[in-house]
C-alpha cells in the first residue's frame, strides 16, 4: 500500500525562516564593515533570532518552555544592547559604562541562566555567577 504524501502547504511558513536569514546574512557582508547600516542589518539578524524563539515556543509548546524564554531574552538585550552601542558609536561616543554595557551583561546572565536550567546543571550558581564575571 503507497504512503500518502506528506502535505507540505501546511510547512510553507517554515521555509521562509532559512530563506530569510540568509538573505539578511548576504547583505550583512556586502555592507561596508562598522558600518551603521551593518550594524543595523546584524541587530535584524538578533531580532529575528528573537522572533524564531518565541515563534517556536508557541507553536510547539515545549514542557520545559521557560528555559527558552530565559534564552530568547538574553538574545532580546543583546540586541538591545548592540542597537545602543550603535547609536554611541555612530555619534561619535565611546562611554564606560554605559547602558549597552548593562544590556549586554544582563544577556549573558539571562542566556546562561537559560541554558544551565535547560540542561539541569547541578552547577547553577557557579554557571549564573560566572556570567556576571566581566573580561577585560
């Protein structure tokens, strides 16, 4: 007996995602390097990242939802944090601290967290704490 085939209509939506993503990938290297508009089509990038994640938790429905979020989050003020960092830089600025600063450390500590409930790390405190070390 043949298997009916799959109806592949209902994954349409699904192909777009990688269609999309490398498409802003391309522009992102034919742009000049440090350029705003670069910056601006990497921060997209995150942004639909962001958008992926939360797409996903809610067409899914994880049992263990939470830890993605915690993940998708983090990505969300890295981004956050990289548009403000644009910004300073492109008016010329250079401050320490500052907010993007603040951002970016908060992604690190939220995606962390993320991941190390995500796997059940016996070692959480020491995986949380390590994100607040700053690297010079």
């Amino acid at each position: 007996m043949k298997q009916p085939s799959p109806d592949i209509t209902k994954y349409w939506p699904w192909t777009l995602v990688p269609t999309i993503g490398a498409i802003l990938i391309v522009a992102f290297y034919r742009l000049p390097e440090g350029s705003v508009e670069a910056s601006a089509v990497y921060d997209l990038i995150g942004l639909f990242a962001v958008a992926a994640a939360v797409v996903g938790i809610n067409h899914y429905r994880p049992a263990g939802w939470k830890p993605w979020l915690f993940v998708a989050a983090g990505q969300l003020a890295f981004v956050i944090g990289d548009i403000l960092w644009t910004i300073y830089s492109a008016q010329g600025e250079d401050p320490f601290p500052s907010t993007a600063d603040s951002r970016t450390c908060s992604a690190t500590l939220l995606s962390r967290s993320g991941c190390s409930w995500r796997s059940g790390c016996a070692c959480r405190a020491e995986t949380v704490l390590g994100s607040l070390t700053l690297r010079s």
